[in-house]
C-alpha cells in the first residue's frame, strides 16, 4: 500500500476520514500484536499507517477550524 499524501484526504469529507481513521486505527492495533508475535512481514508498514493516521487528524482539525473561522 502506497503512503497516501495530505491533499487526497482534503477532498474527502470529514465522515470518510473519520472511516478511514477507524480502520487505519484497526490496522495499527493488528499491526502491533503480529509485532509482539514476530510474524510481521513488513516493518515499514507500521510507521506508513502511523503517519497517515497524523495526516488525517491534521486535516480534520484543518477543517474543524475551517468551519469555525468560516
């Protein structure tokens, strides 16, 4: 899966990246018990959904303050 960048996440509505949130969320839990277990096939993975979950919060609060400011 290829790192997605800040501007895909700005065209999508704060309800799909509340989604996507959740499962990249969902992901990183699954991520880090397949590291405790040591069947993790791809280290780089966990910090790849690390910092998409950083880029969506960034962007929702983005456009909390979008909506506040007007």
């Amino acid at each position: 899966m290829a790192i997605v960048k800040a501007e895909t996440f700005r065209t999508q509505t704060a309800d799909e990246l509340k989604a996507k949130l959740l499962e990249l969320k969902k992901e990183q839990l699954n991520l880090r018990f397949k590291v405790a277990s040591g069947e993790m096939e791809n280290p780089a993975r966990m910090r790849i959904v690390r910092r998409e979950i950083a880029r969506i919060k960034t962007v929702l609060g983005q456009k909390a303050a979008e909506a506040v400011n007007g």
